[in-house]
C-alpha cells in the first residue's frame, strides 16, 4: 500500500479510533466494577489429581488481563490520533479545514456539504485534500 493511501486510511479511521477510545474506558469502568459475585461450583473433582484450581486468583488475574488489554487499545488509539493531529500542523489554514472538515467531524461531511461551509468548487475541495495529505503523510 502506498504511503498515500495509508496515510488517508488512517485520516478515514480517525473517528472510530475515537470511539473505540470511549468503548475502552466503559469496558474498563465495567470491568473493575463487577463484583464477581459466584456460587460455589461443586462440580469440579480434586481427588483424581493434585491440581489445586484457585477460582478467585483466576478470576483476579483475569481482570487484570482484560484491564491491560483495553488500556493498550486505548494508548495505540492515542498515539495515532496525536501523530494525525501533529501532522495538521503543517497545513494551512485552509487545508486544515478541509481535512477537519473531511476526516475529523462527526458526522463525515460531503464534499458538496464541505464545498458549501468553505465556499470552494468540489474539484478545488478535492485538490487541497490531496495537497494537505501530501503533507501530513511524511510525519505519519
């Protein structure tokens, strides 16, 4: 895939990134908020073998594992939305609206709906896009 393309993914995933984000810390905040009530389970035989099953410590471990997953989501989210936020920087007013405009509001804008709010032709709206991700795809 070339570095255009890619880039412009990353631009298109900006606000699912951003969900995904939201998602994450409810995950989260649901995880550590469960009290992990049980019944005793008497199903399980010991006497066949020696193995000692530490439901509590399994169930303990198993939060923390689940916390440690999504909070890796959340800072790989995080790092790539900084890095596509850096990267505006180095357009211009106008680009940056454009791409914001295309990219970053929710709902996604039209480029109609885009050519209406900056007042610029769909062909000249489409032409600052590919020039601002000409730009903010070196530092991607």
């Amino acid at each position: 895939m070339d570095l255009y393309k890619k880039t412009e993914q990353l631009l298109n995933s900006y606000v699912e990134m951003e969900v995904e984000i939201e998602n994450s810390l409810l995950e989260i905040g649901e995880i550590r908020n469960d009290n992990d009530i049980r019944a005793i389970n008497f199903n399980e035989k010991s006497s066949k073998t020696n193995k000692v099953n530490k439901d509590v410590e399994n169930r303990v471990v198993n939060k923390e594992d689940r916390i440690n997953y999504y909070l890796n989501i959340i800072n790989k989210n995080k790092t790539i939305i900084k890095k596509i936020e850096n990267s505006t920087k180095v357009l211009t007013q106008l680009e940056k609206d454009v791409i914001e405009l295309k990219y970053f509001h929710n709902p996604i804008l039209s480029r109609k709906e885009i050519s209406r709010k900056i007042q610029l032709t769909p062909a000249a709206i489409d032409k600052i896009k590919i020039r601002a991700i000409q730009k903010m795809m070196k530092f991607l």
